[in-house]
C-alpha cells in the first residue's frame, strides 16, 4: 500500500514537537527555517496553504533533516549554509560556522586597508577571504590554511559565491607560505581556547566543529603568539595585521604586540560590547 502523502501544517507541527522534545530553542520557527533552506525559502508556503500536501519523498527529506537538528547538529550544517556578510555559503563539519563576530574582523580590515596583497590565515570555510574579494579592491587575495577539507570546503565556497577577483588557496601552517614583504594585510580568526576552555564549550560545539580550529596549546596562545611573530616579517612597512582574540586574553595580546614591537596596538569591541579584535600595524623598524 503506497504510503499517504501528509499535509504541510501537520508536517510542520511533527516537526516543532520533535525539535521541542530535543530541547531547541525556537522549535516551530526552526522547523519552518528548514523546511524554507530545504525549499527554495518557501516559508510562506507552510503559512498560507498549510493544508497542501508535501510528497512523500520531500517529507522524508525534511523529517530527516528535523531528526538530525533534534539530535543537536548545528541549524547551519542540517541546511547546508551560513550567511556571512553579504555571502551565502556552505557549512559543514569541516570548518568552523562562520560567525556575526567574525563580520566584525572584516569590516575593521576595510577601514585601514583595501588595496595590495592580503592572506586570510586559517581560512576555514573561506568566510574572510571571500568577503574581502567580494568587497575590497585587492589585487590578490590569498586563502590559506593548514587543513586540506577546510581548504575543500573553501574552494566549493569560492566556486558557489562567484566574487568578481581571484581567490589563491593555499594549503600551509599560518604565516610560513609567505615571501618577506609580500603582504599588505594579514587577517585571521585563528583557534584561541585552551584544553579545558574546550571541554567546557557546548555540545553541539565539540561534537560538530573541528578542534584544530578552536584550540591553541596550553594557554591558548600559541597560533596568536606565532601569527605576531612571522606575520611581521612577511608584511611590508605599514601593513595591517587584524586578529580575532578572546576576550579575556585582551590585555595580555595588546602586549604581546606592543613588545614585539608594533604599532598602533588597539582592541576593539565586538557587537556585544566584548574586546574581541586585534589591530596593529607593522612599523619601519622593530
């Protein structure tokens, strides 16, 4: 007996009823979220004909996407996108979700700089350096990282946003691909928690998203603390380093800086009132 099609109201309230039962937030407002990803962003169908009916083979889909978010996988990887910016990309288990804090970091690189030679170092999904070819005038935009299903999951972001310039992938260890003097900026969002700050995070962090991308040694500074050291070298006089930090190592990065020997050392706030970003410039001498 072939299975009976159900109509979309029904689908969507077995759906918020999962969600609910898995303890997401918002469950009904998620459930009509993906069944819009899952649709071409038909939510307004499921609110104004909710007595049509969804085929089997598209209710088996969404069901199974509602399994896996009841289960706890992250809201962007069961649809498959994040947005970021003015981009709309790909987001799975490869990579960090690209985050509204992350925009931040973007948007204080283009106030000091736009032009020339820039690396995202730890490009992840390629949320930085695409934002930067899409909106900056740079001659060259360099995409690095050292994971190659990072770098995949880029290259498939960078082949679905079709930014107007050329964006180089590079697979390498932070700032060790470069020439001395080759870079007018350098930007990164780089792993910054210790072990135990890992430990402590969400489940839905530590189960989904790639530890490399979020812990760095035993005080989480050792990719800071690197990317200050060979980031001088390889950026020309006058060149701007901007770096995502957390929040309670402000202070003790301002004067990693500082002591090495850059300039115009500033932390800045983050949409929610929190010393989130690094920006120094490179001077003349050390």
């Amino acid at each position: 007996m072939p299975e009976l099609a159900m109509s979309l109201g029904q689908l969507i309230r077995g759906a918020a009823s999962q969600l609910q039962a898995g303890q997401i937030p918002e469950a009904r407002r998620q459930a009509l979220h993906i069944w819009g990803e899952l649709n071409g962003g038909a939510i307004g169908e499921a609110l104004l004909t909710p007595q049509s009916e969804v085929e089997v083979e598209r209710a088996a889909q969404f069901q199974h996407a509602i399994q896996r978010r009841a289960a706890g996988e992250p809201l962007c990887h069961v649809t498959g996108s994040a947005g970021f910016r003015h981009l709309t990309l790909r987001s799975d288990r490869r990579a960090l979700i690209p985050r509204p804090e992350t925009e931040g970091l973007v948007e204080l690189l283009l106030a000091r700089v736009r032009t020339g030679v820039v690396a995202d170092i730890g490009t992840g999904s390629g949320c930085i350096a695409l934002s930067l070819a899409s909106e900056g005038d740079f001659q060259q935009v360099l995409a690095v990282d050292c994971s190659a299903e990072a770098l995949d999951l880029a290259r498939l972001n960078y082949e679905l946003s079709r930014v107007p310039r050329v964006v180089h992938l590079v697979q390498a260890d932070l700032g060790t691909a470069f020439a001395p003097g080759s870079l007018d900026a350098l930007i990164s969002n780089p792993p910054y928690l210790t072990l135990d700050e890992y430990g402590a995070l969400d489940a839905s962090v530590r189960r989904w998203e790639p530890e490399l991308a979020l812990v760095s040694g035993p005080d989480g500074l050792q990719s800071t603390r690197r990317l200050l050291e060979e980031g001088w070298p390889v950026l020309r006089p006058g060149g701007w380093m901007a770096l995502e930090i957390d929040c309670t190592r402000a202070t003790v990065v301002a004067q990693l800086a500082a002591g090495m020997g850059w300039n115009n050392v500033r932390v800045q706030l983050d949409l929610f009132g929190r010393e989130r970003y690094l920006l120094a410039q490179r001077s003349n001498t050390r």
